[in-house]
C-alpha cells in the first residue's frame, strides 16, 4: 500500500503541460495558455489504477476560461487512456485565469491544454 502512495505523489509531481493548438473551426479562435494569465493551476493526482499497472498517459481537454476567470464547459478531446479522465477534469476546475479582454470587456474565451501523468 506504502508503494502505491508513493507512487500516487510521484505521479502527482510529474504530472506535467502541454499545448494543443487545434481549433474547433475557423471561426472559433483556441488561445494558447501561454496567452492566458494563469492565476491558480493544479496538478491532476495520478490514478491510483495507473499506479497499480505502471503506466503513463495523457489528456487533452478543451474549455471556457469565463469572463470572471473560472474554467466551465470542459471537455475531453482526446487520451491514451479513460483511466485519466477523472482526474485531469477535476484539475483543470480548480485551475482560474485573469479574465481575457475584449474589444475593453471580459470575455469568454476557448483554450486546449494537454495533461501528461508520468512516474
């Protein structure tokens, strides 16, 4: 049991960033997060399933960053593997960003971020 947990903390450390830049249409812009001011972020625990198996995966996730800064509507695009799901969607709704303006207002905006869990 002491091996999983450490392994879990160690997932938890490596747990790593990536950007995808693939719009959803031409007229729907995808910011990068380098274009966005990351207030707060959070890693994704690993899964404690991946631990016990011993192997590494990704998620894309695509979501709204709200005029007020908060992550919403958020899904995933693509993984290697369902078993890191869970935690890369409860990462990201802990995430919050300065608001992205606009034409001088707050806006929504649509952005793609990669998780990657390694041990």
């Amino acid at each position: 049991m002491q091996n999983v947990a450490k392994l879990v903390t160690a997932g938890l450390v490596s747990a790593t960033l990536a950007l995808s830049f693939v719009p959803a249409d031409a007229s729907t812009r995808i910011y990068s997060i380098s274009e966005l001011d990351v207030v707060h972020q959070a890693a994704p625990e690993y899964p404690r399933a991946a631990a016990r198996s011993g192997f590494d995966g990704w998620v894309d996730l695509e979501f709204t960053v709200t005029p007020t800064g908060d992550v919403s509507d958020v899904e995933v695009l693509d993984s290697s593997s369902r078993v890191f799901h869970r935690e890369a969607l409860v990462a990201i709704q802990n995430w919050r960003f300065n608001p992205v303006v606009e034409n001088g207002s707050p806006a929504p905006v649509r952005a793609q971020l990669r998780f990657t869990f390694q041990y």
